[in-house]
C-alpha cells in the first residue's frame, strides 16, 4: 500500500516532535535532578539544627520535580478527568491510596492529577517496585524516603518486615501524610492471568479489568500507622503521647485509573508524546481507616471487594465512557483536573537556572583550584 505525503509528513511530524520532546526530558533531568541532590547537600547544616523546616523544603522541591514529570505529559495533551469523592476534604490528613496498575504511566498520571491537592504531593511516600530504584528519578526517590518494594514469594516475608522498619523510621520523622501503593503487586497484564486462575481456584470472581490483591503491605501499613486506638487496642501512656503528636492514618483512598478504550498510557509514550491526546479518568472513594477490619481475613474480603467494584467501575466506563454515580447521586459528577502554564513554565525556568547557578560554581572552584 502506498504512502501518501500527507501520511509520510504526518509520521516525519511526529518523529520529530518526539525526538525534541525527548532531548527537553534529557536535558531537564541534567539540570533538576543534580540540583535537588545539591540544594539538599547544601542544606544538611539545616538538617542538623531543624530537621522539621529541612523536610519541609525538600518536599516543595520535591514537588516541583513531580510537577516537571507532570508537565510532560500536560504539553502532550494527556489530562486527567476526575470522578467519586472530592479528595481535596482530606488532603491535610493522612491517608493510605489504594491504585490499580495497569502501565507505567499511572505513575506519571498520579503526579499530575494530586499536583492540585495541597501539601499532598510534597508529603506522600509511594510504594514501587524496586526496579524505579536504578531509573534517573530513583537517588530523589531514595532521599524523599519512598520505599523500594522486591517482587516475588520468596522475599515477600523480608520485604514486609523492611517496610514495617521504613514506615516507623521516616514515615512520621518526615512529616509523611499520604503513602501510595499498588496492592496488585504488578500490571495488569503480567498478572492477570495469574490471579483468574487463583480466583477459579479459591471460588472468587473472575476480574478481567483489575486483579485480585495482595494482603501484605496493605496489612502492615495499617498496623504501623494507624492509631491504636482506632484499631480497638487500649491505648497506654506511650501511645497518648504519640497521638498528641499525629491522628495516625485516619482515610484510604480507593483510586481506580482508567484509560478510553482500556489503552494505557506507558513512561514511553509520556515522554515523546506520540500519542494523540488522550483523557485519564481517575475515580476516587474515600473509606475511613475505622471501617476498615484489622483481622486478617477480613481484611482480605475487604480488600478484595474494593477491587470486586474496582472491576465494576471499570467495566461501566469502558462501556458508557464514564463513571457511574455514587450511592445516593443520580448523576455522576466529573471535575476536568488543570494545571498552570505560567506555573510549569515558572518550574522549569527555576530548574535550568538552577543547573546554570551550579555549574558557574563549579566553574569558579575549578578555576580557583587549578
């Protein structure tokens, strides 16, 4: 079939376009990355005298490299929809988010639609796979104090006791307030089979859009960070004095991701921007933590139902193109998610003027040296 030059323009329009968009990414991570590291390290004498205004500055920073990654995507066109329950009303409390996985963009999608959330963004700590530790983004991962969770039956156990020790070590020191997981442990795609099999098994429903979860770190961030007395434990002295200092987690956001036509959005794509401009719809059900069972198997029927109407939801958009209503809605409310240009714009020019301030004063030293 022949290639007219209207098409062979078109394709030679969007190589090009993604081949500048991907020079921008590269030069952009060359200048942010090394300057959040070096205003970090400039900062310690901070750290030392007053830990909690140190924190405080490494989440704005932190942020603004999220709203980088966002911008990305932004200028591609790929926005966000959201549906469900408004999240802004708990953004200043602590919260657990429950996420489906379907690609590696649900990452970047995630950066872009909680930037309007308030102090959310420079406060949360996200689970991911251990691999995101050896990506460029994985040394400011490694400082913000997110937890790199390995794969797989046999370190599960060691896992979830390094995370116990994480979340009880920087959770709270770091003013932490929002922990994102992904309790599928994988995408969509990679384990789908895996857990109709298990479902066919164990006599459960066989999901096609999501797959059943994984009890663990969900188990052990509800029991390290909830108030004991929310958890039905008499709370002592030791706890009275902690909970002086924190609610503990008081929410979990049950947030389900879903891309028109079930087509994901992956880092790639993101990145170079050769896709068409697409709408992610994002819905969201809060639950408060004091609903949820401490038990273990009913912790995983409850788990389990959240993903069972995860499933649902999913199935309803991809056949009517929304969400449907909540409980006692009669019609089901979508909130278009912005960004500001001039605000990206503001980020990005603070980025590249912040690598040309340290590269003059490397320059200068050596110079001065040699």
């Amino acid at each position: 079939m022949a290639v007219t030059l209207e098409q062979a323009q078109r394709v030679g329009y969007t190589c090009l376009k993604a081949l500048l968009r991907f020079a921008f990414m590269v030069a952009n991570n060359l200048v942010a990355i090394p300057s959040y590291v070096l205003y970090l390290i400039m900062l310690q004498p901070l750290r030392m005298l007053d830990s909690k205004s140190f924190w405080y500055i490494e989440g704005v920073l932190f942020k603004w490299l999220l709203a980088m990654v966002a911008s990305w995507g932004w200028w591609a066109g790929y926005t966000v929809v959201e549906w469900g329950d408004d999240v802004k009303a708990v953004s200043e409390d602590e919260a657990m988010v429950l996420v489906n996985h379907q690609a590696t963009g649900d990452v970047c999608t995630l950066m872009m639609c909680l930037q309007d959330k308030g102090t959310v963004v420079r406060q949360m700590m996200w689970l991911m796979d251990h691999i995101f530790k050896y990506t460029n983004f994985g040394i400011v991962s490694l400082i913000h104090g997110d937890f790199f969770i390995r794969q797989g039956r046999a370190h599960r156990d060691q896992q979830l006791v390094l995370l116990k020790e994480h979340l009880e070590k920087y959770y709270r020191s770091r003013n932490r307030k929002w922990i994102v997981l992904f309790p599928e442990g994988g995408f969509l795609r990679k384990r789908r089979e895996t857990s109709q099999a298990f479902a066919k098994k164990n006599n459960l429903p066989f999901l096609k859009h999501v797959t059943l979860p994984r009890l663990g770190a969900t188990q052990v961030i509800l029991k390290t960070l909830v108030a004991p007395q929310e958890n039905g434990t008499p709370a002592g002295r030791d706890a009275v004095i902690k909970e002086s200092k924190s609610k503990g987690l008081q929410w979990v956001i049950d947030t389900t991701i879903a891309y028109p036509k079930g087509e994901p959005i992956d880092i790639q794509t993101w990145i170079l921007g050769y896709r068409q401009p697409t709408v992610t719809h994002v819905h969201y059900r809060i639950f408060p933590v004091k609903d949820v069972p401490a038990e273990p198997e009913a912790l995983t029927h409850w788990l389990y139902q959240r993903f069972i109407e995860k499933e649902d939801l999913l199935t309803h958009f991809y056949e009517t193109g929304a969400f449907p209503p909540l409980q006692g809605q009669t019609k089901a409310i979508s909130r278009e998610m912005t960004l500001s240009n001039l605000w990206l714009v503001g980020i990005q020019s603070l980025a590249f003027l912040s690598g040309g301030m340290w590269y003059c004063i490397f320059q200068y030293f050596y110079h001065c040296l040699f």
